[in-house]
C-alpha cells in the first residue's frame, strides 16, 4: 500500500515538487554537520550581525577567478551614530570546498574535518549573515532544522497510540465509561490549544538539558492534540463494533482489549495516516511558535522558532533582514507537508474531495 | 418549544464541562515548580511570619483539592482574585476580552463574506484554472506561521509608515473625537485583522468547497438539474442550503482556531487582548490571572461552540426533529 500511495504521489504534480523539496530538506539536515561551514556552537563575538558575505567570481580587473571573499570590520560611524559594516578589501580569502576545517564529529559518531565549503583559517563566510552572538545563521538553519523537523513527528508518535487506544475504550465499552471519557477529552478540547500549550511549557523546571527539554516538548506537543483525534476514533469505532466479524470475535471469547486492538483499530488505519499527514504541519507550526515566544527549545540550541525570536526587534526587522530566513523554511515545509497531505487524503478517501 | 427544550439542555451541559476545565486548569498551574511566593521569600525586608500569612491567605498551606474549592467558590462568587502586582484580575480581564472579542469577530465576519463566496465559486467551477488558483493561494495562506506573517506586516509598517506600529490607540487617544478615534482603532486593527485573516480565510474556503462539491453530487441537486430548473437556482436555491449548515457547526471550531492564532498575532502586534495577557501572566507565574484568563478563554470557546449548535438548530430543520 505504502508502495502505491507514493507511485500516486509522484503522479501528482504538485506533490512531486513538494516531495523533492521536502527530501531536499532532510537531506541537508541529516548531512547538517558537512554542509555547514561551522559547528552548532561556533561564535565569533566581533562578527555579531554581520550581513550576508558577498561572493566574488571576477576580481577587480574584471577577470574570471576563482569564488572569493572579504571579511566585514565593524565601523562606528560618529556623524550618523551608527555601526557600519564595511568590506576589508585588503585580504582575499578564496572560498575552497570539500577542504578541511572545523573538527566535528558526523552523527555524532565519526570525527570528520571536511565541510562542503569553507575559507581559510582568518576568513569568514557567513552566505546568511550572523545573529547577536557572531554565530552563522546558514549553519544554525541546519541544526535548527533537525528539531524543528523532526518534533511534529516525535509528537504524532506519542499522541496517535495514545488518541487510538483512548478512542478506541471509549467507542467499545459505551455507556458510562465512554461517556466519563468523552466528557473529560471534550474538557481538553475546550481549553483554546495555544493556551494550553503555553501553559504546559511554562510548568517545565528551568535547569534540564537540552534533550530532556526537548523530549518534554515533544510530549507537551502530543497533549495537546490527542483529545479531538480520540474523539473521532471513538465515533468511528462506534459504528465498526457493530460488524459481524466483532460479533465473531466476541463469540470467541476474544478479551476485549484485544478486540479493540487486533480487530477494530486496524479499520481506522487509512483516517489515521490521513489524519497523521495532515497534522504534521501543525506541529511544526506549534513548536515554531511556542519557540518563538522563548518557551520551548532554549537557546543555545537553535531551532527555527528560536532564531525567529530574534527578529522582533525593529532594529533586526529593518537592518537584518536575513535573520527573517528560518520563518521561509518554516513556510516552505509546511506548504510541502500540506500538499503531500492532500493528496494523500485523495488517494486514501476519493471520496472527499477538498482540494 | 422542543427547540427551546433543546436548547436549555445543551446550554445546562455546558456547566460539568467548564468544572472539569477548570479542575484540569487548576492542577497543571499547580504543578508548576516556580513558587508563588518566591519574590517575598528573598525579599530581606519581608519577615518569615508576613510570608506565612501570605501562604494562608493563598491558601497554600492546605492540600490541593482544598486550594481548588477555595479557588472555585470565589470564582463562582465572581471574585477572581489579584495579580501578583495588587490589580484586580477581573479589571485587568474587562480590559482585554473586549478587545480580543472585537478581533475575532472582525475576522470572522471577514473571513465568512469572502471565504463561503469564494469556496461556491471553486466548487462551481470545479478544476478550472479558477479553482486552481484559488487552491494554490488556499495552499499557500495555511502554511504561513501567524507570528512570521505578522513580523513580516510589521517590518512593512515600519518601513513605510503606512500604519502604526503595535498596540490598540495611538498616545493621544484620549483627546480624540468620536470620527477619529473609531479611525484610530481601525488603523491600529488593520494589520491583526489582515493575519488572522489570511490564515482563516484558507481553511474556510476549503471546507466551504469540499462542502459544495459534496453537495452538487447529490442525487436531489441532479433531480432538480434534470428537472430543467436554470443553473443559478439549482445552485443557490437548492445546493447552497445544505452545504451552508456543515459550515456553521464550524464555526464554532474557527472561534477556537482564532483565540489560539490570535495569542501569537496578539504578541507581535502588542495587541492589548487576552492572548497576551495570559502569555504575560505564565511569563510571571502570575496563577490567579492565568486561571482567570484559561478559564475566560475555556468559555469563549464553549459559547462560540454552543452559539453555533444553536444557530444549527435554527437553519437545519433535521436537527430540529431528531432532538
């Protein structure tokens, strides 16, 4: 099934694109530490927001040459009051690919020395500029990008047992089992989401590390939304008790766990990859945002919310506009996702036709 | 008077499911690790005894379960309590709700007078390039994050000067005349407005077309096709009708979906409604306005549900018989 769900996919002209985009974009997250020129936790303090380095291919006398660049000196212009980044032309530094550089260590695992591009040891190439701290924005996009990609799918996988099997009890036992359950999701479902989610990540201790912080965010995500998703597994589950092969499976003597799991939750598989698909975007529009009010990942990790924090400042908005480029991928993926999602729904439920 | 009947009992339901909100609400503030008198505690000047009757007047000293009873007889009483800084919670409430109501109806109102017209026009012109379009812009107007829309408005608004920047008034509200302080109030709106806007407007458009195709599939629009009734009354007499009630019991949902966007939208733009407020308050740990506001915004959200259950019973004459 999964084999025919992507052949349709690829047919779909826009879900191709989005498929490509969103490979694209987990591949260079995935292979974040080579691509990026520095590490996750490289700062140059005399380098803070330094604008986006200028490449070269022809030099000053209009000859081809091989891709260069200038570092910036900070300037402090007393007539206007203003810090100016000026281009020290006075040194090249050739950009060289595939050379050595910082030391890190790929996956975590193998130490490795080559980035896909770099400069020499006294230059710096910043393609999108840096942040307060002197740290390269284009490096911290790949590292930001690897929680910000991958917590909306952590959560799902929290909350989707969890929504299944609290749908699934509540649709099979009735009366006054499913009706106490019911109206304490309902309850959940009342608190506006955002709100709940904020209040959730302030209760968070301050002194965790970063992986534990971020597990819990992952977990904060899941509350949120397994309550409307059990709500429409318990309807769906209402009207699949009543087919004959549950009637067998009771006759049997099968428990009644086990004929939820084995017999009726498997019916709700096509709605539940629907539904999965469908919410990953908005997860990753949770984490972004709660990150974003400083709530969720802490720096220094960076996470695309996070980085975004910066530009809230009307001196960043106006003078700095490359600190605006992690809400463009935060944009593109979830336009990738929702096309994806779209077509799959087509795919699974012809019947719907919202698209 | 079935209808009213109905009615009394959906609103008399209403009530075990805000105690259960609130009772949720009560015990995740409460598991907070920050201590609400940790600001007295390290104050020098503050001697242990004041601290300790600070605890009893909180109540924190007693088990939990007697902190939420304490805690709901005055919120029936109407007392919600003071903030950590001495105001009155439910001043500070009066304050923002209106302006967070005024938003969201704003929006709504928008979002239904171009959204519905739109997702009929998709629907009726189905897989045209008209519909095409308006599926990419659809697209599009979901994926963009509230907060980066609205940073994106506002780095515009500084840029040109065309609007101001962030809050409801401008600083010399109070000298205004009626003309222009209503003008004041929507210049300062336009920008919230045009966020929250977008962002609803796609999914609006999109359950309004998924609506209509369902029903111009059916056999009673093909009937009245088939009939020879002319296009337009097949379409705006028949179809419209019943694609409409699906819609409202969204709408319920969108008001939801709007108190949530509008927290972040609410923070960019400065914007003095509650979403901030209740984000300022977890900011300060400030437990009597957080329990207020999640309260408040618990039944908004319960009431914007209950109106359009309400609104359904009136449009949709099924609804009326089965109860």
């Amino acid at each position: 099934m999964i084999r025919d769900l992507f052949k349709a996919l690829w047919k779909d002209k826009f879900a191709r694109i989005a498929l490509i985009v969103l490979g694209v974009i987990y591949l260079a997250l995935f292979l974040a530490d080579f691509i990026a020129p520095y590490t996750k936790d490289f700062s140059d303090r005399t380098m803070a927001y330094v604008p986006p380095s200028k490449v070269f291919a022809i030099d000053e006398n209009g000859k081809f040459s091989k891709p260069y660049t200038y570092n910036y000196v900070r300037e402090f212009d007393s007539d206007t009051l203003q810090i100016k980044y000026n281009l020290d032309r006075s040194q090249k530094h050739y950009i060289k690919f595939f050379a050595e550089g910082q030391t890190y260590k790929f996956l975590g695992l193998i130490p490795m020395k080559r980035h896909l591009f770099t400069t020499d040891n006294n230059g710096r190439i910043f393609i999108l500029g840096t942040d307060i701290n002197g740290r390269d924005v284009f490096s911290r996009l790949l590292f930001g990008g690897r929680i910000s990609m991958t917590i909306g799918f952590l959560a799902l996988f929290v909350l989707f047992p969890i929504g299944l099997l609290y749908g699934g009890i509540s649709g099979y036992f009735g009366g006054k089992t499913d009706m106490i359950m019911m109206r304490f999701a309902e309850a959940v479902m009342s608190i506006p989401s955002f709100y709940l989610l904020i209040i959730l990540a302030s209760i968070l201790p301050s002194g965790m590390t970063s992986s534990q912080r971020f597990m819990l965010i992952v977990l904060i995500l899941a509350l949120i939304g397994w309550a409307g998703f059990a709500r429409v597994v318990r309807g769906m589950v209402l009207s699949i008790k009543t087919e004959d092969y549950v009637q067998a499976a009771q006759a049997i003597g099968a428990s009644k766990l086990r004929i939820i799991i084995k017999h009726i939750l498997p019916q709700t598989t096509s709605f539940v990859i629907v539904a999965m698909t469908l919410s990953v975007p908005s997860y990753i529009l949770s984490e972004s945002g709660l990150s974003f009010l400083g709530l969720g990942i802490q720096q220094p990790d960076a996470s695309w919310g996070n980085m975004l924090k910066e530009a809230q400042e009307f001196t960043n908005i106006l003078y700095r506009p490359w600190l605006l480029t992690p809400g463009f991928l935060i944009f593109v993926s979830v336009l990738a996702f929702n096309l994806i999602g779209d077509t799959i729904r087509d795919v699974l439920d012809p019947k719907s036709k919202v698209r | 008077m079935e209808t009213l009947k109905y009615i009394i009992k959906r609103i008399l339901q209403t009530i075990p499911l805000l105690i259960i909100v609130s009772m949720i609400s009560f015990f995740i503030i409460r598991l907070s690790p920050v201590d609400p008198l940790a600001e007295l505690k390290l104050n020098p000047s503050v001697s242990p005894e004041t601290v300790e009757k600070e605890r009893a007047r909180l109540g924190l000293d007693k088990p939990i379960i007697v902190q939420y009873g304490k805690w709901a007889i005055s919120f029936v009483k109407g007392d919600l309590g003071v903030t950590s800084t001495g105001e009155k919670v439910s001043q500070k409430l009066g304050e923002r709700i209106p302006n967070t109501l005024l938003l969201t109806t704003i929006v709504i109102l928008l979002t239904w007078l171009v959204g519905v017209p739109l997702g009929i026009i998709a629907a009726v012109r189905w897989k045209t390039n008209l519909d095409r379009i308006l599926t990419v812009l659809t697209s599009i107007g979901m994926a963009i994050p509230s907060f980066f829309f609205a940073v994106l408005l506002l780095m515009f608004a500084v840029k040109t000067g065309w609007f101001p920047v962030g809050g409801l008034t401008s600083p010399n509200f109070a000298d205004m005349n009626f003309g222009a302080k209503f003008w004041d109030i929507a210049h300062h709106l336009i920008l919230p407005v045009i966020v929250l806007f977008t962002i609803s407007l796609a999914g609006l458009q999109r359950q309004m077309r998924a609506n209509m195709l369902d029903v111009l599939d059916s056999d009673y629009v093909k009937f009245a096709r088939a009939k020879g009734l002319s296009e337009n009354v097949v379409i705006y007499k028949h179809a419209l009708r019943n694609a409409v009630n699906p819609m409202i019991t969204l709408l319920g949902f969108e008001f939801a979906g709007l108190l949530s966007g509008a927290a972040l939208t609410e923070y960019v733009f400065q914007y003095p409604g509650l979403g901030r407020l209740i984000l300022e308050a977890v900011l300060k740990s400030d437990i009597n306005l957080v329990m207020a506001s999640l309260m408040m915004g618990a039944i908004m959200l319960v009431a914007g549900n209950l109106i359009a259950d309400i609104l359904l019973i009136i449009t949709d004459p099924r609804i009326r018989s089965k109860s």
